[in-house]
C-alpha cells in the first residue's frame, strides 16, 4: 500500500482501562484516540468500564456509547465495546491502590470490535489483551503492542527489599515477553530509554521496536500573559509534583530536601495525584512550615496550578517517560528530575541544573536553593523549556502511530 494509496484505517484499541483517572496509561490512551481519530481514522476501544455498562440500561451490552473523559478527546459520542472489570482477590486491592483495573475477557466482545478492523492495537499484557491477541490472530487481523508497565513499578510495590534488585526486574521482563510480547512484529515505546531495557532484555528476537512519545496535549502551554514573578516577592515559592503517590515515585524526598532548604519557611509543596502513600506523605510533611497540599486535580484545576507555581520536581527513581513531568514543561515550568538509572525522564533535563542526585535530599535541597536564588535565570528558561516540548506535540506523535500502524498492515499483507 503505497503511501499514495493509503486509506483511512480502522484500528481497535484494547485496553483494560479507559475511564480511570489518576493514571499515565489511560491518559496515553485517550490522547491517542482522539489524535488518530483526528486524522481521519476510526478507532474503537474495547475496555474494562463497569460504569458505562450500568449507564447504558443493559448489564449484557457490550457496544456502548458513553462520553469521553478528560482533556485532548473530542466530545462526540464513539464507539466503546465494554468488558465487565475481572475481580482478583487481594490483586484488586493492590492494583486499584494504584489506579489500575483489569477487564475479563470476553471473547464475544472482542470478536465484535474486531469485525472488519486493519490492525489491533494492545496497550497492557494482561488477561484480556492475551486472550485479545488470540481472537486477532484467528481472524487474520495484524497485531501490535505498547510497553507501558516497566517491571521496577511491579517489584517496587510488591516488597521494599525488592527495591533496585536488577534479578527481580529482569524476571518481570522475562515473563512479560514469554506470555504476550513475543507475539509482535511492532512494540510501541514511550522513550528510547524504554527502548533500551527491551533491547537488553531480549524482546528485539522478533519485534521492530517504534519510540514514539506519549505526546502532551495542546491545552499544556504557559499562561499567557506569563504571570510568574519572583517568586519571594509574593510571599512563597511553590513547587509541584504530580504522579500516582506511591513508593517508586519517591515524593518523600521532596519532603525532605524541602526541610534542608535555606528557604523552608518559604516554600509550599503541591503533590498532585492519589496513592497508597498519601498517609505516610501527609505525616511526614506536617513538620515543615508549610505542610505539603495533597489533592487529585481535574485537568482544568492541573493546568491552573501549573501555571501559578514556580518549579516543577521530579523525584521518581522509576519512570518509562512521566506525562507529567512533559506536560509541566510545556507551561514553562522549570524542571528538577531525579537521575535515576531506572528512570527516562532524565532526558527533559536541559542541563545540570536541572537534575539532582537520585534519592539525595541534600543535593535536591541545593538545587531547589539555585533556582531561588536565580529567578532572572529560571524564568529565562521557562521560555527554552516551553519550546522544548514542542517536538513533543500529540500532531507528531500521532503521526509516527499512523506510520507504524500502515506498516503493520502492509507487513501481514505481504
């Protein structure tokens, strides 16, 4: 299919989530949705979605209409094919702690979102994209895969010894290829970091790998007129983190670097997102003078407050690319990220400056010190750091999706 006498495509998104919030997959997952939708694409959704089932009046439906959530998907009303949530003891417990569900499969539901599709896209290993890949396959249709679970998120939670244990990972990665992963002649990944990790751990036997950013969506730019000032002029310096608050994302550095701050009495702290360690962050912060603020915010609420807040950290020693971090820098705030060996979002760092020793208050302490000291110098690369998320954009990165999706297609045709 030559790139003249490429069609629209119809292509099925399989997901165990679509509607949660407070999580970076689903965030991808819609964003790309409504991107290749916007180029001329039709794209289903096959999910998990207990809430839609019951909105639609019919426990047995499984092609609903529902609304979509969130910021960068249209409004209009789309095709879903809806799967109950598949119910784990203890697994649940765990996974909704931070914000995952799983869908079961239904082979039926699947076998119906798949008629007359061009490919099948997965974006999680789990049940029903297993069994997801099964029907495809029998139906003749070509299959890819996105990498969105790095196994340091699985072992971080499940145990603190298992923290930084490359066996443990490297575990993880073997059994996550040997049960779905091996399956694919394309793997999406986030980040060439992730790239990397699969390369090292043997998934390129097979599989063509794509680097293609979850993209930040337009809404993220600075405000307009730039409101920032300097900042101990207005009376505090306030600094965000958003993400899943959890063990690998390490917020309680912050915490502590804040308290080896010359500034302390100056600074607040906002940590965006929900977690099981929402407690332990709450006590530990109510030592400093301005205890830390902990609240999910709507995308609206995010926005506002990246644009009112003066620094942007980022403390997680695991991370496959962090949204978050992409989408603070898109509204000009200046970053400080943790260099970790487990972590990509290293590469949004400019410079120097704007990375910190992993798991080092102290260090974290004294940048966070450098850019207070140095307003005329942050607010200079607010502006750098705003257009260096531009190569970002979900236009491009919905293009790359396209790009590999068609080859796809053109391989299984060949």
């Amino acid at each position: 299919m030559g790139s003249s006498e490429r069609r629209p495509l119809t292509i099925v998104f399989v997901t165990d989530m679509f509607d949660v919030e407070k999580n970076g997959i689903v965030t991808s997952a819609r964003r790309m949705c409504a991107q290749l939708r916007s180029q001329g694409h039709t794209v289903r959704v096959v999910s998990a979605g207990t809430k839609n089932i019951a909105a639609s009046g019919d426990e047995d439906s499984t092609k609903v209409h529902v609304r979509q959530l969130g910021d960068d998907v249209d409004d209009d009303l789309e095709d879903r094919y809806v799967v109950r949530e598949l119910h784990i003891p203890v697994v649940n417990r765990f996974a909704k702690k931070q914000s995952f569900v799983f869908g079961t499969p239904k082979i039926s539901t699947l076998r119906e979102a798949f008629e007359d599709a061009d490919v099948v896209h997965f974006f999680m290993p789990m049940m029903l994209e297993q069994v997801g890949v099964r029907v495809a396959k029998r139906m003749g249709l070509p299959v890819t895969a996105a990498f969105h679970i790095q196994p340091e998120n699985i072992t971080y939670n499940i145990s603190p010894r298992l923290q930084g244990v490359d066996w443990a990972a490297n575990r993880v990665y073997k059994v996550l290829y040997e049960i779905f992963y091996d399956s694919f002649p394309f793997i999406h990944c986030p980040t060439e970091f992730i790239k990397e990790q699969l390369v090292a751990n043997g998934y390129d036997k097979h599989a063509e790998f794509v680097v293609i950013s979850n993209g930040v969506g337009d809404r993220f730019h600075p405000p307009v007129p730039d409101r920032r000032v300097f900042p101990l002029y207005k009376g505090t310096f306030d600094i965000l983190m958003v993400g899943r608050l959890s063990p690998e994302k390490n917020q309680k550095v912050l915490i502590r670097a804040v308290q080896l701050s010359r500034y302390a009495e100056y600074i607040r702290i906002f940590f965006a997102g929900g977690g099981a360690d929402r407690k332990m962050l709450q006590s530990m912060g109510s030592v400093l003078p301005h205890p830390p603020s902990i609240h999910y915010y709507s995308q609206d609420e995010l926005l506002k407050l990246m644009h009112s807040c003066d620094l942007y950290v980022h403390t997680a020693s695991v991370e496959i690319e962090a949204i978050s971090c992409l989408e603070a820098v898109a509204t000009g705030l200046v970053p400080l990220i943790a260099n970790s060996p487990k972590s990509a979002t290293r590469q949004f760092a400019l410079d120097e400056r704007s990375l910190f020793i992993n798991n080092d208050p102290r260090d974290l302490a004294r940048q966070i010190d450098y850019w207070i000291e140095h307003p005329v110098q942050r607010i200079q690369m607010s502006k750098v750091y705003a257009e260096s998320a531009n190569g970002y954009r979900m236009a491009e990165c919905g293009r790359k999706m396209e790009e590999m999706l068609y080859a796809a297609v053109e391989q299984h045709q060949r």
